[in-house]
C-alpha cells in the first residue's frame, strides 16, 4: 500500500458555480491542505505532501504519525442528545418505519 492510503484526508469541493476544484485536508499532519483541479491531481498532491511530511520528520528525528488506515471502525456510535430530539428522531424512523438508527444514519449521510 502507498504510504498515502495509510492516512485519513477529508476532500471538500471548493469550486463556486459547480466548477470542479477540490482541497484535502490530512489531519495526521497538522491538517496539511493539498489542492487539485482534479480528483488525480489532488489525489497525488496528497502523495506528495505526505512523502514529503514524512521525510521532513524524519530528517528532524520527530515521531510519524501512525498511520489512520489500522484502526477499525465498529459502526457503534454512542452519543447524548436531549430527551426531546430523541423523541422526535424516533418518531420520524417510525412514521417511515425505519429503524431509529438507520434513519438517523441516513440523515447523517445526506451532505
């Protein structure tokens, strides 16, 4: 695997007028920012930046970050809301006879 793909990045559209450019963010490396016209390019100035990251903190004998991609994600999220929210999400999941965690699983996912 590239060391790249061992990272999380989170990529965000910042084009206006549904003009394609693109910024990554790697929060293992103080949320290092790439850009790239193209998901490609942006995708190998990642590789780039986070080569580059790694040889800089080598060469200073700074620890590297361990890499994101080794951790495993349950799908159990545990989280407090207030008792009148959870009222209303359940309420919702019902009337569209959904499972109260798939329905707020699916308002989550719409971006």
């Amino acid at each position: 695997m590239k060391e790249h793909k061992k990272y999380d990045f989170l990529v965000h559209n910042i084009g206006e007028d549904g003009e394609k450019t693109y910024m990554a963010i790697i929060p293992a490396f103080n949320n290092a920012m790439v850009f790239g016209d193209d998901l490609e390019e942006l995708e190998k100035g990642i590789e780039i930046m986070v080569e580059t990251e790694i040889k800089d903190l080598k060469k200073a004998g700074k620890p590297i970050p361990k890499p994101d991609r080794k951790s495993k994600y349950s799908g159990k999220l545990i989280i407090r809301i207030d008792p009148v929210l959870h009222e209303k999400l359940s309420l919702e999941s019902k009337a569209r006879q959904m499972s109260l965690n798939k329905y707020i699983e699916k308002k989550l996912a719409v971006e």
